[in-house]
C-alpha cells in the first residue's frame, strides 16, 4: 500500500496508559493477576509484601518462577503481549497480554519488575506514569530507583524467579500520614481483604502435589473450599459433561450440610469471605483458578436465605474464553446460549435439593403435608400473595385444652394473641445473621420433660380412641417426636391412664 494511502495515529502515550487504569481492577483482583502470572512461570512458591509508610507505602510480590531474560522482560512490559486470541499453554492463566501492566498501574503510578534466570545477569524494568505524562512516550525505564533497592532482598537470595514492585499507590495510599493508626487499620483491614481472595480465588492451585504456597506478609494464604467437599454431609450431585464447541464443559452441583450438621469451626468456615448469603451460586472456573465466585450467572434469580446451601462448580478450559466473555480482571464469565437451558436445569434441580436441606428442621416442626392433618400443630395459610401461620384448632391435645377450660373465651383470645404476635421478622432476620442461634425442638431440655409432654399427647390420643399401637404410629410422626424414638419405646400399653 503506498504511502500515501493512509496516516499513521499511534495513540498518546500519556492518555492512553492513564485510560488503561480504569479497568475495573480493585487491590485484590489486581494482585490475583499477578499471581496468575507467576503460576504460569512454575512457580511454587510467592510472596506478597505489604510495606506501611504512608503514602510511601509499597507492595511487592515475589516469586520463585523460571525468571526472565532481558528480551523476555521487556516483552513482558509491553502492553499487549499477547491477543486475546492467542493459542496458549494449557497451564497458562493468561488471555489479553495486559494483566501485570494494567493489573498493576491500576493501583500504582510506578511499576517496577526484576527478574533473574540462573546463570544470567539479573534485569530490571520500570514503567514510571511521571516519565511517560512528561514525554508523551513509552520510554520504559532500565534501573529501579534508590528507594525500590531494599525490597528486592527475597529474590536476591534465590537463583531464579521475579519481583513485581508497586510504588506510588495512589489508589490505596495517597495523602495518608504514616504516623496515622486510622490509616494504618485501613491499610492492614486491606491487607486482610487480599488475603482472603487469594485463598477462594487459588484454592485449588493450593492444595495437591503440585501445590503453589502463597504468603502475605510471610503468613501462608489458607485455601477456602466452597464446596465443603471433605464434609461428610456435603452433597455431590453427579458431574453434568456439558459440551461447547467440541470442548468438554463439567459441572457439579453441591448442597452444602445443614446448620446442625456442622460444628461452630466448620460453619465459619462453610461462609467464606463474604458469608453463606453470599456465596451461593456458581462458581466458574478456568483451568481451576476460579473466575466467578458465587453468582447466579444472569438467570434473574436473587439471593434467598433458602438457597445458601446451593453451589456449583463449572470448569472452562482457557480456549473458551471468548464465548464465556471472560473480562480483563478475570471477575466475570457470561455463559453462551448454547448452554444457558442446560445450566439452568442444573441450577433448578439444585436449589430444589437445597431447599429441602435448609428447610429440613422447619419440617420437623410441622408434619408432613400427606399426613393426619390433625398431627399438625401450626397450619401454613396462603392469602393475597402472604404466609400465615395458624394453630390448628383440630389438633388432639388444642382440641382437648379448648373442651376442657372454662373459660373458652380466654383461652381463645389467647390463641389469637399467640398466632398475631410470632416474631417472624425477627426471626428471619436472626436465622440469617446468626444462623446457629436457633436450637432445635427441645434442644437442652430435660428428657423427663419431654416425657411428660409426650405422655399427655398420647394420653389424647388414647382419650380420642386411638388403641395404643395407632396411638404411638401417631405419635412416630408426630413432630418433634418423630426424633425421640427412645422415649417413645418406654410407652407401653400399660402406661399409666392408657
């Protein structure tokens, strides 16, 4: 094509890159990507360093990956390595070629990376946003400066591996007093935010033989499982083999234990960052570092307190990365229509099962729906879109209270007065914040009191007609009874007034 056929625009050095710093990341998304990259370099080990002074605060992390030469560093610095469209290595954790780049200028206006190779000369790269504003060019720096000298030390003590180092944290740190605790809280409360999302974000690629370790500020990242998989409770759906493009797609539904089937220790842990509400949903994974943490992918359903126990996992391999929509921060995945009723149905069928879970002690306080209805103590009643709940007046032993008082006019204002006055919003309220707060029927009760409840219902029963076999099948289904069955064994037809 002549010359004379087209201009050439290359874009300003210092509008462009001042652009590139509203991708979206935030402090722990950020770090992640730079994770993602030292993974890819085989690395088994990486430090992230929090340094408070202010807003001369640093961050650094460290690796001990294969390390880069001069050439592969500088490409390395360039703003897009790589096209999103790339074949890459199965293993790699990559797609737009921009994440150490944008990742970290998101945060800071100086970045600096060494590398070293065994048996190679240690090189140094640095993008200053001061430089690039003052020149209008991508003049990319070849030496660190005075002060970035002593947060280099962990690399120099290994033969191989690099150091990603963030100065200038205008986005975390500018304007704060180092001798300020306010700020400092703030700054460590950041620190605390970062280490959890490593540990949701890399639980997998934490765990095995292969395992990467992970430290912040020298403390190890614990890997969070979302899915209690250890749990004995814990409820794996079979694995759904979806198929994209000729590429395998598995999912698999979960349906965390219930409540009473946890210890305090593993309910704190079954929360998450974020807490059970939160974390329901699916989780989306790409070449097992996950991408989407809890989420209902666009199905328009919200999150409900009924459906908590519900998550499921969907694993991508990294050449579906285009129909999945992955974003720049590696936060978000839309899944492609060709899957949508597949995911959906999965989706239905698990928060069906986890419904019944969560509501399991709710059903032991009513009985079930196809049983005597005169077993059920609390009536559930529809009307204009709302929940009622109402004493069933035909229950033996309501009945028999009602017949023998007398003064049914009391006894009734007192019903209505129980029925209008259950706390039910501070009850939902309760159950979702504190959700083991609330003990089951009878729980730390006496077993001599329970007895003596359970003998004047089978005394009812027996009054009512019932011989003594029909009256203890009554009382097996009866809640909370059904789960006392030792009690219920010292009931003999010889039982007192029987």
């Amino acid at each position: 094509m002549p010359e004379d056929a087209f201009d050439r625009t290359p874009p300003h050095a210092s509008a462009i890159v001042e652009s590139l710093r509203a991708f979206g990341y935030d402090l722990p998304t950020a770090l992640a990507d730079l994770v993602d990259n030292s993974i890819a370099a085989h690395a088994r080990h990486v430090w992230l360093h929090f340094e408070w002074a202010g807003d001369a605060s640093t961050v650094s992390v460290t690796d001990d990956g294969d390390g880069m030469s001069a050439a592969e560093l500088v490409e390395a610095m360039r703003l897009g390595t790589r096209g999103p469209l790339a074949a890459r290595a199965p293993h790699d954790l990559g797609r737009f070629g921009l994440g150490l780049k944008t990742a970290s200028l998101s945060q800071c206006r100086r970045l600096t990376v060494r590398s070293r190779r065994a048996s190679s000369p240690v090189e140094t790269r640095c993008w200053d946003l001061g430089v690039i504003a003052a020149t209008d060019d991508w003049r990319l720096l070849r030496a660190a400066d005075v002060a970035a000298e002593p947060r280099f030390t962990r690399l120099a003590d290994q033969p191989n591996g690099t150091t990603v180092l963030w100065q200038q944290l205008d986005r975390l740190t500018r304007g704060q007093d180092p001798q300020s605790d306010r700020h400092q809280q703030r700054f460590l409360e950041r620190i605390d935010g970062v280490r959890s999302h490593l540990g949701l974000v890399f639980h997998r690629l934490m765990t095995g033989s292969s395992a990467v370790r992970l430290f912040v500020n020298d403390r190890a990242v614990e890997p969070w499982d979302p899915f209690l998989e250890n749990h004995p409770a814990t409820h794996r759906l079979p694995v759904d083999p979806l198929r994209l493009g000729g590429e395998r797609v598995p999912v698999r539904a979960y349906v965390l234990p219930h409540i009473s089937k946890l210890s305090k220790i593993e309910h704190e842990a079954g929360a998450g960052p974020r807490g059970w509400l939160a974390h329901q949903g699916f989780y989306v994974y790409r070449r097992d570092r996950l991408l989407v943490a809890g989420d209902w992918l666009g199905f328009g359903w919200t999150k409900d307190e009924h459906l908590k126990l519900a998550r499921i996992a969907i694993d991508l391999p990294n050449t579906l990365d285009h129909e999945w929509q992955i974003n720049v921060t590696k936060s978000r995945a839309t899944p492609p229509a060709a899957l949508r009723d597949d995911l959906k149905r999965i989706a239905e069928r698990t928060r069906a099962e986890a419904k019944n879970v969560y509501t399991h002690r709710g059903a032991r306080l009513t009985a079930p729906a196809d049983s005597s209805p005169t077993n059920r103590l609390w009536l559930h009643l529809a009307k204009h879109d709302r929940l009622f709940y109402r004493i069933n007046d035909e229950h033996p032993l309501v009945r028999r209270v009602l017949e023998s008082t007398s003064d049914k006019p009391a006894m009734r204002a007192l019903i209505a007065l129980v029925q209008e006055s259950i706390p039910l919003q501070h009850i939902g309220i309760t159950a979702a914040e504190e959700p083991g707060s609330q003990p089951e029927p009878f729980e730390g009760t006496p077993a001599a009191q329970v007895k003596e409840v359970l003998d004047e219902l089978y005394r009812t029963f027996r009054s009512i007609g019932c011989g003594h076999d029909e009256a203890i099948q009554r009382l097996s289904s009866h809640p909370p009874f059904d789960q006392f069955p030792e009690l219920l064994a010292t009931i003999t037809p010889e039982h007192p007034d029987a």
